[in-house]
C-alpha cells in the first residue's frame, strides 16, 4: 500500500490523512483516529531533539506500528474512510495545480530579473530533471 513512499514521506501522507480525517468530521472523534494523530505527534517532535532518535522511529518499530494501526483504521471504518478518498484527492489535486503555479510565477520573476539559468557560454540549462507525473495522479 505504501511502498513507493519513503519513511518520512509516508510519516507526512499519514499526517495528512489524519488532518483531512479530523477536518472531514466522517469519523465522529474516532478514539483510532486520535491515537494515530498522537503517535505521528510523537514521531514528529523527535526531530526537534535530533535526527537520531527521530530515524531511528521512522525507520524501525515506531514506523510499522504507525502503519498496522492506520491499517486497522481503514478496515474498521471503511465507508467513512472511502468518503474521504475523494475529497482527499480532489484537495492534493488542488494543490498540486496551485504549486505548479507558483513556481511558474517564480521561475518567470527569476527570468525578469536577469537570473534565467544561462551558463557563461550563455547557454540555457535546465537546474531540475522533469519527472513525469504517474498515471494515477495524472487523472
């Protein structure tokens, strides 16, 4: 299920997920719900202290207990939690178009000032490889 995000990345969609799941009001203050919301919490603070402590959550056991119990959560909860995929979606979606945005507007700010990106040779190049959008979030 999450295999294509990175520990941190998925300590982030999880956090996510429980912010939209507290903001949708689908779960009418689901005990499961809080207690993931405060496990993320904790992971989270642990980088403030220092790094290793925090890896050292999101990589081992700390991680997977986050993981079993946002499994649960979704299978004990199933209609509200599909509810919210939609409307979940819609709202990365959202904010995927307004970040490209942006970052029009700052590339083309940067051009008008006269930091376009050439190099002394006075050629163009390209600061960040293009990635193309996957499948799923293209639609």
């Amino acid at each position: 299920m999450f295999a294509e995000l990175s520990h941190e990345g998925l300590l982030w969609f999880l956090g996510d997920v429980v912010e939209a799941a507290n903001r949708s009001h689908f779960f009418d203050d689901a005990q499961l719900l809080r207690t993931i919301g405060s496990r993320i919490k904790e992971i989270d603070d642990l980088s403030d202290g220092g790094e290793t402590d925090y890896y050292t959550q999101l990589e081992g056991a700390g991680l997977r207990k986050l993981i079993n119990l946002f499994t649960k959560f979704c299978r004990i909860l199933p209609e509200p939690v599909s509810r919210m995929k939609a409307l979940y979606a819609y709202e990365v979606a959202d904010r995927i178009l307004h970040d490209r945005q942006l970052c029009n507007f700052i590339a083309q700010t940067l051009m008008d000032i006269g930091f376009d990106g050439e190099t002394e040779e006075g050629l163009r190049t390209q600061w960040v490889e293009r990635e193309r959008w996957p499948a799923r979030v293209r639609s």
